[in-house]
C-alpha cells in the first residue's frame, strides 16, 4: 500500500533518471524531462540548484537534451512584496545568473535541438515587479509560450480564458473527474508523478489523454516501477483549495489521514497541520470540517477547498 513516506523517499532507479533528481534535489517534474527527451513534448522547464547547474547539463546531454539558464531565483524576503498577488504560483526575487549564489534555484529550459530552444526561452518569461511597477507577459507571448512547451492548444486557449493569477480558485472549473482517466491528474506533478503539467481544458480532453498515455508508455519503458507509482500516486484521493495548496490525502492503519503537501512552495503549506491525524472530512460550501468541529474558512487555504478522486476512464 502506497504511503506518503515511501512517496517523499522514492528515487529512480534508472541511472539518468536518478542522477537527474539528484542533481535538482528533487523529482518534480521528471515525467515532464521524459517525455521531451522521448520526442513527445518539444520543450520543458525545470529548476535546478546553482551548485549543482552543470552536473544537471551533464546528465540531461546523455538523454539528448541541450539545456539553457534562464534566470536564477531567490527567496523573497517578504510576502507582501509589491505585486505579489498578482504573481504566478513562483514568487521569488529572479537575479542574472551571473549573479547566483549556490542556493539559488536556476529556471532552465529544456529541448532536443536549438529550433525548439530558442522558441520556448523566446516566448517564456514571468510577470515581474521593477521599482514599483508590475510588467506582465504580453498577451501574445502566452499563447507562443504554450505552443513552444507543447500544450495541447485547446488548453492553451482554455488557460487563457479562465486562468487569473490574482485568484487561484480557477481550477474549480473543471468540477469533478468523475470516471476520467486518472492519468489526467497533474496535481502530483511537483512531486514528479504527474503525467502532464499543463491544466487540461476538461478531464476529457483528448490530446492531453493521448500525451499522458505516451508519457506512460515511456515511463514503463524506462522504468516501471516509476510508472506504477505514478498511477498510484494520481488515484491517490486529492485535496486542492488552488494551484498553490494541494494535498495527496493519505491514510494509515486506523483510517487517519497522512497529507502530503503537493503545491510547489512550501510557503504555501497552510493545512497540512490541522489535516494530519484526522478522522473524517466535510467539504460544504467552500469551508472546510476537519473532524466534525474544526471548520477553515476558503479565505485562509487560498479558496474553496475540492476532493478529487479519478476513476478508470479510458485506458
């Protein structure tokens, strides 16, 4: 039975794979790397620590893939930064590489040959805040951007209707998967077990169902081990509030939840401490119960909270 412990503790055992996650000190977005070098994405993004940037270059050269820094990040000394509101789910202080201190994070991209390289550095960039003044991608940048990493563009379109950074409960209108296919799940993805990264149109999209199937043939085929894990991983019940606060919502022995914080900041880990040990949950009208007398309000998780659970679909 698939626990979080043995989910936080997982490396591959792939020799490329494994040393691609030691490199980066993590395992988020692995299924991403894979299925570039497989062909099936023309481009992906990554984060890697500065100390460690030129052994990723290494490993990533032995799977076929050119990589090219971006920017380096730090963290922000404060929340309340100007803008903050308004940025994406990465909120840090972005320096030049140059300057980058061992700790910092460095934005990488990720492609098989310089014509898709220089698309997806071209078109991708972050809203940033200089002096006071916020500078948003252009509109035209986002949808190049999408098409350059290889999102289908029924997402791409779907993202830019629906999504507005300064309120993350967008991802509420995709409801309930019902019996879609698990391997639509992206929620795990900053643990490295999400199929695709992208937010899909609906839970019935077909190209995105037709691009986490290849990721999932590749996956076996390098190693299936890590294929199951990502299945199990993606059925594992999953609380969201926002793309920021999400939890794989474990259980043990005597049926106490065990979350697993899945958002991509830790700075984001709001609910894991009240979910811990709990018995029961009540989702009513946006709010929260834990154990039938402990009740968060959708303004302190980020937004109202949804339980997803996915069924066969089509596999």
């Amino acid at each position: 039975m698939l626990n979080r412990e043995a989910l936080g503790r997982w490396l591959p055992e792939h020799p490329l794979l494994r040393a691609l996650c030691q490199a980066k000190e993590s395992c988020a977005l692995l299924p991403q790397v894979v299925a570039v070098a497989e062909g099936l994405r023309p481009a992906c993004d990554d984060w890697v620590p500065m100390r460690s940037l030129q052994t990723y270059r290494s490993v990533a050269a032995r799977l076929g893939l050119s990589v090219v820094p971006d920017v380096a990040f730090a963290g922000l000394p404060s929340s309340s930064a100007v803008g903050h509101g308004r940025l994406t789910t990465t909120r840090t202080l972005g320096r030049p590489v140059s300057e980058a201190g061992p700790d910092d994070r460095v934005h990488v991209f990720l492609a098989r040959n310089a014509e898709a390289l220089d698309a997806v550095r071209r078109w991708g960039w972050y809203p940033v805040e200089v002096d006071g003044v916020i500078v948003p991608a252009g509109l035209a940048d986002a949808p190049r951007f999408g098409r350059a990493m290889g999102y289908p563009p029924c997402c791409v379109q779907s993202f830019l209707a629906n999504n507005r950074w300064s309120e993350v409960g967008h991802l509420h209108r995709l409801g309930s998967p019902g019996s879609a296919w698990w391997g639509l799940n992206f929620l795990p993805r900053h643990l490295g077990f999400g199929l695709i990264f992208h937010i899909p149109c609906s839970w019935r999209c077909a190209p995105s169902t037709r691009l986490a199937k290849a990721t999932m043939e590749a996956l076996k085929a390098m190693e299936p081990a890590y294929a199951a894990l990502a299945e199990a991983a993606a059925r594992t019940p999953t609380l969201f509030a926002s793309e920021r606060v999400i939890y794989l919502l474990f259980s043990d022995e005597d049926g106490r939840l065990r979350p697993m914080f899945a958002g991509g900041d830790p700075v984001d880990e709001v609910l894991g401490e009240r979910l811990e040990g709990a018995s029961r949950l009540v989702l009513q009208e946006g709010w929260l119960g834990i154990d039938g007398e402990r009740w968060v309000s959708p303004e302190s998780m980020g937004g109202a909270c949804t339980l997803l659970r996915f069924g066969e679909g089509e596999s």
